[in-house]
C-alpha cells in the first residue's frame, strides 16, 4: 500500500460567504500544483468542493458564520482523500432523492444534479455527524 503524503496540513477554514469560493480555488489550485497532480482532478475537486460550500452557504444555514466549513486534502495512493466539513443543519447528502434525468428540463425540480455529479466523480463518499459539524469524505481517482 502507497504510503500517504499529507497536501494540506492545516485545514483550509472558509467563512460563510461565497465570495470564499475564489479563495477556494486559489489554495485548491496551489494544492495540486504542490503535489503535482494534472488539471482533471483540480477540475474535479473544484467542483465537487465548490458544491458542497455553496450548498451549505445556501441551504445548510452556514451564511455568515466565521469558519462555516473546513476542508483538508491528503493523497493516498492512486486517490485524493477529501475531508469536509461544515458547521451547518444536519444534513446527509446519501439521503438526497436522485435527481429525476429522464424528464423534460422544463419538467424537472431545481436541485439535486451536483449531489449526483460528486456522487459520480468519487468511488467513496461517506457522511458523519460530528458534535455540531457535517463531516463528508470521499475518495477521487487521480
């Protein structure tokens, strides 16, 4: 087994605004210049982490607060190991209805399709409640 080698030690904490997605990607991209890691899964993990912070800003009641979410990245192996989490409402993204894909986009319901893209994108993808956190890892391929 791949001996893991930590990327982000400590944790990059983001408030409860989504002006924070900008530094998001500034330290992701920073991250995966470091462990050289290829465009498709800074790509990927943008994405996946720009979901789940705009969901609890939006949804999870994390609008405002002072370090709303936290996150860490570690390589481990031929993966990288996410680690999210946010002080928001109890929320398990498991139990989100899949979203409907076979309707007319006129006649879908709003929300769900990112949940689906991360649910996707990882091969791992595993949700706690920690004292007062949400905490979600997943596992994505490099």
């Amino acid at each position: 087994m791949a001996q893991s080698a930590i990327l982000t030690e400590p944790a990059i904490n983001l408030n409860g605004d989504l002006k924070e997605l900008e530094r998001l990607a500034g330290w992701l991209g920073q991250c995966c210049r470091e462990a050289a890691l290829e465009g498709d899964i800074e790509f990927r993990l943008n994405l996946a982490l720009e979901e789940l912070f705009t969901n609890s800003v939006r949804h999870g009641g994390c609008k405002g607060m002072k370090d709303a979410a936290s996150i860490r990245l570690q390589a481990d192996g031929p993966d990288v190991l996410v680690e999210y989490s946010d002080r928001g409402q109890p929320f398990d993204p498991a139990d989100a209805p899949p979203p409907d894909l076979d309707s007319p986009l006129a006649e879908r319901r709003s929300g769900g399709l990112g949940l689906h893209f991360i649910r996707q994108m990882t091969h791992h993808f595993e949700y706690h409640r920690v004292g007062e956190r949400n905490q979600i890892t997943m596992r994505l391929s490099i």
